[in-house]
C-alpha cells in the first residue's frame, strides 16, 4: 500500500490510496498526517485506517504529478514541527567514497574518522534484540521550511560551493500524545548536500547538510524490504549525463533500521507529541564521487519501483549576496 497527499483540480487537499496500478482518494482525509492520529487514536494500524475509510474516487497520480499537484506525502500545519535528519556511513561500500574526501596518508591505526565510524557500524551497528548497538554519525538538516515537494525546485544557496543529489531512504515518523514514535512508512529521499564544502574540512560536515530535501511523491506503508535496488540520474538539456544503481534496506547497511531510529528517538526533544520526523537512511551512490559537478537547469531522478513514482527535482541556485548578514540590536 502506498500513500500520496495531493491537490485536487479545485484547489482542496486529499490522500491518495494506491494498491497495485489504481489509486484513489481516501475518504475524509485531508492529510496523511491527521489519518495517522486518527489510526493512533483507534488502536489500529495505518493501512487498517485506509481500509476502514472504504475507497472514494479514483485519482490519476501521473496526472497530478506532472501537473505539479503531488505534495510531499506527509507534513505539518507549522512546519516547524517537522525535522530533517539523517544518518551516515550506514551502508556497505559508504565508507569508501566518504572516505575519499578525507583521504590522508594511513596506518592500521591511523585510519581517518570516516573509516572508524564506519568500522564502528560493522562491529556493532546490528545489535540483538532488546540491546543497544553503535551510535551512527548523525546530522540535523533543517525542518518543514526545507521540505521541497516532488517535481519542485531544490534551490541551492548562493554561497554553496557544490549542489548533489544523495538517493536515500527516508523514514517517516509521528510521535503521539503520550511521546511514542510510530513509524508511518518509508519514501524515497534526495538528501541534497553540498559535498565541496564537506571535502574541505570535515567539521563542515554540519554546513554541508544545512540544505534543502526532497521525499516521496509516494509513501511505503509497512517495512522496508530487506533489499532495495533503484537508480539515481541526472539529466541535463534532456539528456541522461549520469546514472547509478543504488542499494538499501538492511541487507545492503552496516546498521539496522531499529539501531538507527534508537539513537534519533533516545533525544527528549525528538519525541515532541505531534511533531513529524523525516529520517533520512543515508546512501553509498553519489554523482560527486564519479567527479560529476552539477549545474542550474539539471534535473536529478530516484527511482525505484517499490515505492511507485519516481522522485524528480529540478536544480536552481539563489543569487549570490557577498555582503554580510546584518543583526539588529533591540
């Protein structure tokens, strides 16, 4: 099953139901989100919700999306209250193009500290369980305000040095009245980062991230399979420049999903009731690291046919403004 949040022809908002080829719209849901805490509030699960609403309309997906009408799957009335977080070096082959940027002359004990979080995740990032494994590298991304809808632009600040995809899996996460997080399902995720000025010193790590992401159009009710094969492209003028498989689910990652989301959710303030969580899983395919560098005008893809629509994001850059930002004394 999977779930989309669209605009209708007259403007109204809805959530689309899509199970197999045909999709239609869910009966007195505006947003995923509120469908969520109504399932929460009943005891049941999402897709039991979606169920027990019965079936309205049919809608045409591809329609809508390329008339712009698809939205993110889930957000929130303040965006605020929605967080863009991620996690790195979690998939097998991750290490090696990290590692790469930060590259010095090694040891055995001398390995650069992308090797030693990643050695970290192998020996413990899949914990037994009821234990608790390796902290993961963790990294915040901004909120709702840098929540970019599919088929929208994902515009590059002035000053950035570089402007790549990362084809990620996200998680999609709810917290309830009582502080529990429930996991709504999975997206597809551009996890855009500006990989130059993390190249050049790996303490910018935190600037690097600080951009905007795009996830969906659709959301993966229940797990993740085990095993996720889907393509990452850029296409420029209408031509394919550049294209890769990528891997995830946790045959293909040195952590395990319930590792991860421990050492998110274990921070008080990640378990506000009401708040939206979009995690991202992170990736061991970028462009950059085959010396790829992006421009205006080029259109990057996530595809995977697990999770029905392809993500597709235009690449802008605001213009560039050398004078410094100016605080006001009050």
């Amino acid at each position: 099953m999977h779930l989309s949040q669209l605009k209708l022809p007259d403007g109204s908002r809805a959530v689309a139901c899509r199970e197999g080829d045909a999709a239609h719209i869910v009966p007195g849901a505006k947003t995923s989100r509120d469908l969520a805490l109504a399932a929460i509030a009943a005891g049941r699960s999402l897709a039991a919700e979606v169920t027990q609403r019965g079936q309205g309309d049919a809608v045409d997906l591809h329609t809508a999306l390329s008339e712009g009408r698809i939205l993110l799957p889930v957000d929130h009335p303040d965006p605020a209250h929605l967080h863009l977080t991620g996690t790195g070096l979690t998939h097998l082959g991750s290490a090696a193009t990290r590692d790469a940027m930060h590259q010095k002359e090694q040891t055995a004990e001398d390995l650069t500290d992308s090797m030693k979080m990643f050695r970290m995740g192998l020996e413990g990032g899949k914990p037994q369980p009821g234990e608790i494994g390796a902290q993961p590298e963790w990294f915040y991304k901004g909120n709702g305000f840098a929540a970019v809808a599919p088929g929208a632009a994902l515009r590059s600040p002035g000053f950035a040095l570089d402007a790549g995809e990362e084809p990620e899996i996200a998680g999609i996460y709810l917290i309830a009245d009582d502080g529990l997080p429930f996991r709504m399902g999975f997206a597809l995720g551009n996890e855009f980062s500006d990989h130059v000025t993390e190249r050049g010193n790996y303490l910018w790590l935190a600037h690097s991230k600080l951009r905007p992401a795009s996830f969906g159009p659709e959301l993966l009710i229940g797990e993740l399979p085990d095993h996720v094969e889907g393509h990452s492209r850029l296409y420029r003028d209408g031509a394919t420049i550049w294209e890769k498989p990528f891997l995830s689910g946790e045959a293909n990652m040195s952590h395990s999903l319930a590792n991860l989301e421990h050492h998110h959710f274990k921070y008080d303030q990640f378990r506000q009731p009401g708040d939206v969580h979009v995690h991202f899983f992170g990736t061991a395919t970028l462009s950059f690291a085959d010396g790829v560098s992006t421009r205006p005008g080029d259109e990057f893809e996530i595809a995977c046919p697990a999770f029905g629509l392809p993500l597709r994001n235009v690449l802008t850059q605001q213009n560039h403004d050398p004078a410094p930002v100016a605080v006001a004394t009050l």
